[in-house]
C-alpha cells in the first residue's frame, strides 16, 4: 500500500482501520466499480457490519466458556479453517512464497493485538459492557488518524483535527463524570487501530495475512487449552452440546465477515466503507441497551453526542477525500 498524499489523511487514517482486515488496494489503485459490483460490495459490507455488529449475542451465549480459553479457540479453529480453505484453494505456493522474516515479525505482533482485542470485547460482553466497548470502536477512526499522524507523518486536515479535539471532548466527559476510565472502550480501540497500523505496513492480502497469523498463535493457543486440560479444568466451561457446538464453529464466526469484507473492499468506495463501519458499533450499543438492559444515561448520550460530532466532521472530510480521488 502506498503512501498518502498531504492533506488526505481521512482516507489514509480510514485506510488503516478498513483495509487492514482486508488487505484491500489504495483507492488510487482501485478499478472504479460498476452498478452491478457495487451492488454485490454493499450487500457484502453491510453483511460484513452487521455479523460483527451482532455478535454479542452469539458470545452472550457462550459466557460460560473462559474469555481466555474462547480466545483460544476461536483462533485454533480459525487457523484450522484457513488451513483447509488454502489447500482447498491451492494457495500454499503462494503462502510459502510470500513469506519473510520481516513479514512474520510484523503479523506476530498484528496476531498478538488482535487477539488481545477479541479478549477485551469478550470480557465486555459476559460481564454486561457492552456499550463501553461500543464506544471504543465508535472512536476507533479517530484514533487511526492520530495514529496516521504520529506514525506515519500524515498531515491532518482541519476537518480532521476539530474530529479528534470534539471526540476527546467526549472521552475526557464521561471520564470526568462516571470518575473511571473506560479501560475497555480504549483497549479495542487502541489494539485494533494498533493491529491495523501494522497490517498497513505488513503488505499482504487478508487471506494470507490472517492464515499466518492465526497459525502463528496457534502453539500458544493449542498450549494454552492444553495446559488447562492438564490442570484439570472443563475447556469449555462446563457447558453443555449446544454451546460447545457454537465454540468449535468459532473459526468460521471469525473467518466469514473478514472474507466478505474483503470481498466488499475490492467493490465499495472508500467513503462507502467509512459509512458502513458505524453500522456494527450501532448495533452493539442497541443491543447492549434494548436486549440486555445495559445502563445509557445522559452523561453517556452526552459524551456518545461529542464522538458522534466528530464522526461526523471526520465523514465529511472523507467524502471530501474520496471525491477528489474520483475526480482523478
């Protein structure tokens, strides 16, 4: 992926947080779709959003298992899965081929951020946080253009700048308010603009990248479940066929949405993908409020309302930004 010129720094901080899982092209790089690909694009990105964007119910009825132990086996059955699609595919020369010492390096640490990040929205579901992580991926555009600015040397445009400020606004609220820091909203946020920082710098495609990075965890992951076992302790918390059955299907809850993402990057817009990702937070926060009953007070409608503006600054930029690229 090439570099972003000054002043585009939207789509460059998007970029980071939308083509990460997919491995997909810069936009200057991109085909201009059809009607008929940008159909199938949108029906794949709101597919993508929506599956991720209710999945704490398919997590809620796993709560028995440990989130620690479920980490665990949603990677070793994804990493089981990709194996199987890859030799279904034909694509282990490709796989060898496209491996460095560089690139492992780089995916090891994209492996260990994100699975980190599926950790703490784990540990927010079973334990009724839900809205507070949320708010962690509501913020996290945000915070993959700070990260595009600190890291990259991207230059922020005003839009861009009065976002971050109006977002901090909000975080800096309800910390003040509720008198605690909302660790978890900030460890998805800040593991998955990480994991997408990284995997905009590790060039490979969504495939291949998250064939190699499960397959990297997966020694620690088998390890882990093994050494449980050994202790003695029920892998799966003692729960009963149904739920076990959902845990050992984990690796396909997992691979799906990354596949259909990818497939939605290759047919979408940049500025379409920006919209779309606001879908799965939405989703999250009302379920969280209208299923479980999670708390929604006005400190939080407050401190959601600043993010909110700054989302909204920073998605004017973006269509700003995606028009000129059209324009080219």
């Amino acid at each position: 992926m090439g570099e972003h010129e000054p002043g585009e720094t939207a789509a460059g901080g998007i970029e980071v947080r939308l083509e990460a899982a997919a491995g997909a092209a810069p936009a200057s790089e991109r085909p201009r779709p059809s009607d008929e690909s940008s159909i199938a694009g949108l029906l794949f990105g709101v597919a993508t959003y929506a599956w991720w964007g209710l999945q704490p119910v398919y997590f809620k009825l796993m709560q028995q298992v440990p989130p620690a132990a479920m980490v665990a086996h949603r990677t070793t059955w994804c990493a089981l899965l990709m194996v199987l699609v890859l030799t279904a595919l034909r694509q282990w020369p490709h796989f060898f081929s496209c491996l460095s010492k560089r690139l492992i390096l780089l995916l090891m640490c994209s492996a260990l951020l994100l699975a980190t990040n599926w950790l703490f929205y784990i540990v927010s579901v079973v334990t009724g946080r839900i809205v507070e992580t949320s708010l962690g991926y509501f913020i996290n555009p945000l915070f993959s253009v700070l990260l595009g600015i600190v890291f990259l040397r991207e230059r922020p445009g005003r839009l861009q700048i009065a976002a971050i400020l109006t977002a901090a606004l909000g975080i800096a609220y309800i910390v003040c308010r509720l008198t605690f820091i909302p660790w978890l909203a900030f460890g998805v946020a800040g593991t998955f603009g990480l994991y997408g920082l990284v995997r905009k710098v590790a060039h490979v495609e969504s495939l291949m990248g998250l064939t190699i990075e499960t397959v990297l965890l997966t020694p620690l992951t088998v390890g882990y479940l093994a050494w449980q076992a050994f202790q003695g302790d029920d892998l799966f918390g003692g729960a009963g066929t149904g739920v076990r059955i959902l845990v050992l299907v984990s690796g396909a809850v997992t691979a799906v949405p990354l596949l259909f993402f990818g497939a939605a990057a290759r047919r979408l817009p940049l500025s379409t993908l920006g919209f779309l990702q606001f879908v799965a937070p939405s989703l999250q926060l009302t379920l969280a409020v209208g299923l479980y009953g999670e708390p929604f007070s006005i400190d939080h409608a407050v401190s959601f309302g600043f993010i909110w503006a700054g989302l909204i600054l920073f998605s004017v930029d973006l269509i700003r930004v995606s028009r000129r690229y059209r324009a080219k």
